[in-house]
C-alpha cells in the first residue's frame, strides 16, 4: 500500500445509473478510497480545454455497498487535470466523437505530473474489433468490408455460418449468427452494413460460445483472472449485458500464450487494463475503453483484482 495519498480522477458516466454488484469502476472506487486515496467524480461532459490545459469539474465522491445509496458527493469545483496525480479514463462504450473529445482533452495532461488510464492515444488507435487484426495467428478468420458482394463469398468461404458485428457496437448490440439457409441472410446483411455503406466485421463461427466466451482481466500486459460468460438457449450473444450467466474459468495455456502474443503491444499503446474476449482457442475482441467482469471473478475465485489494479496505480503514479 502506498504511503503518499493520490488524488484520482474518475471520468465516468453517472454514479446513479452503475450497478454496485458488477460494475468495476464502483470497486476501483471502493479500493481507492479504502486505501485513503482522494477520489474525484468526473462527468465526461465537464471536461474542457483552457490555453492549453485541460481542466473539469470535479466533486469528491466516497462509495458504500448499500443499494440506491451508494455513493455521497462533495461539492463541485473545477481544476486542471494537472493537479491530480491518477485520471482514469472509464466512461462505458460505445466510443463516439464525445469520447474521442475526452481523450484529446485528457491526452493533454502532463504525463510527468499525472497518470491517465488508460493511455488517450491508445484508447484513439484501438477500435476494440479492429485491434485484434493486430495478431492473425490467434484471431478467427476475419472480413472487414461494406461490400454485400464481399460477405457472401465469405460466408460460402466459411462454409454457411459465420458471425457479423458493427465496429462500434458494445454490450452484443448488432451482432448476427448468419448462416446460408437462412432466407434472411441478405436482410441481416443490408441492415448491417447500412445498404452497404458502412463497413463491418465478419467472422468465423466459433461453436465453442455454446460454451461460453471467456472474458479475461489483463493488467500491464499480465493475465490475472478470467470468467466464462454463457449464452441462454435463447440467444446466440453471451454478453452478461443480454443475460450470459457468469461460470469459473481457470486461465489455461492457450488463454496465456494469447496474453503473451499481445502483451508487448498492449504495453507499447500504454494499454493496462484491458478485458480480452476468448471463444475456444481464439481472440475475438480486445476491450479497453471501460473493461468489466472484476466484480464476476473475484466472486466465483475468491480473488480482489481491484487490488491488484490499485497496487500498479500506486506503483506508478508519478512521484511514487
């Protein structure tokens, strides 16, 4: 535990709208202050540019497990973003041209006197489908195109089933289960693509989600826990956001040789904290705006990954 006490920013949507059972911002929040660190509220909105220098309204805010009474605020002042020690970056997907704002704003901030998580530019340069282009060798077969003409071969190449996705979408909004025998197949694919206007990603099916898709918590590059999210029988997304059920999943090999193909360049685009996505053998997804599951693995293996987060913050903010 850190002898300094840090001042942290948290630039995150409203605190009355998180759920404190899953949400991992509320137990950054909660370790933060249990450490005796100074916890600031940051509204995305409230961020601005002044000659230079980026500043926000901020309020102090402490935390507590007690439903519809989770969290009491301070008053609200401003201040550069220079006079904190940590920001944390953690307004929830999807990335839009707000979000790319805050960024800019954020990357602004004097790296010698105050820690942003993660990193503003690499949060710009790693769209979280397309970033997993990045390592051919562990990703599925992939397509990105706005071309109808395009997916179909793909979807023949594949052998009639395959998987589609906005490149923006989050929380499993806009992804299909397409397979040749569906008399829908060119419905789902104009409405994907917008009349063929806006690119997407296709992917091989992997039947292994049946399973579940595994989502693992990624610090500095390091592998720390995982959790299986299952689909219903209903659906084909196992999202918890559309009702996946949280199942133990050890870290295997494969999941480990996959965080090692991607840990130095995760690190070299200052992302550290990050939530991988891993059906079967492949990575399908690398999450880095606002990762979650914390809460779900700390419960299902006994562990406190906020702790972990919270011990690399300390070790690394700069005057530490």
């Amino acid at each position: 535990m850190s002898s300094r006490k840090l001042r942290i920013g948290f630039v995150m949507d409203p605190l009355t709208g998180i759920d404190i059972e899953k949400d991992t911002t509320f137990v950054f929040l909660e370790e933060a202050g249990a450490r005796g660190h100074e916890c600031l509220y940051i509204p995305p909105e409230s961020l601005a540019i002044r000659r230079g220098t980026p500043e926000a309204r901020v309020r102090q805010v402490a935390v507590r497990r007690k439903v519809g009474d989770h969290f009491t605020l301070g008053e609200e002042r401003r201040c550069t973003l220079d006079e904190l020690d940590v920001v944390l970056l953690r307004k929830d997907p999807p990335f839009d041209m707000e979000f790319f704002f805050d960024t800019h704003a954020a990357g602004l901030a004097d790296s010698t006197r105050v820690l942003v998580l993660n990193d503003p530019r690499g949060l710009r340069d790693a769209n979280e489908k397309l970033y997993a282009l990045h390592f051919p060798e562990v990703i599925p077969e992939s397509l990105v195109t706005a071309d109808m003409t395009l997916l179909r071969e793909f979807l023949t190449d594949l052998g009639g089933e395959m998987i589609v996705k906005p490149l923006d979408g989050c929380g499993g909004a806009g992804i299909f289960h397409v397979r040749a025998d569906d008399r829908n197949v060119n419905a789902i694919l104009e409405a994907s693509t917008d009349q063929g206007r806006t690119r997407i990603m296709a992917q091989r099916y992997l039947p292994e989600v049946r399973q579940g898709d595994k989502r693992i918590i990624v610090i500095d590059g390091e592998p720390l826990g995982a959790v299986l999210r299952v689909p219903s029988d209903a659906e084909t997304r196992s999202n918890f956001h559309v009702g996946g059920a949280a199942a133990r999943s050890p870290l295997t090999d494969r999941d480990r040789e996959i965080c090692a193909q991607l840990a130095p360049r995760l690190r070299q685009d200052g992302l550290i904290f990050v939530g991988l996505d891993v059906i079967g053998d492949y990575l399908t997804e690398v999450n880095v705006t606002s990762p979650t599951g914390i809460q779900e693995i700390n419960a299902l293996d006994g562990v406190k990954l906020e702790a972990d987060m919270l011990d690399w913050i300390e070790q690394h903010a700069p005057g530490s």
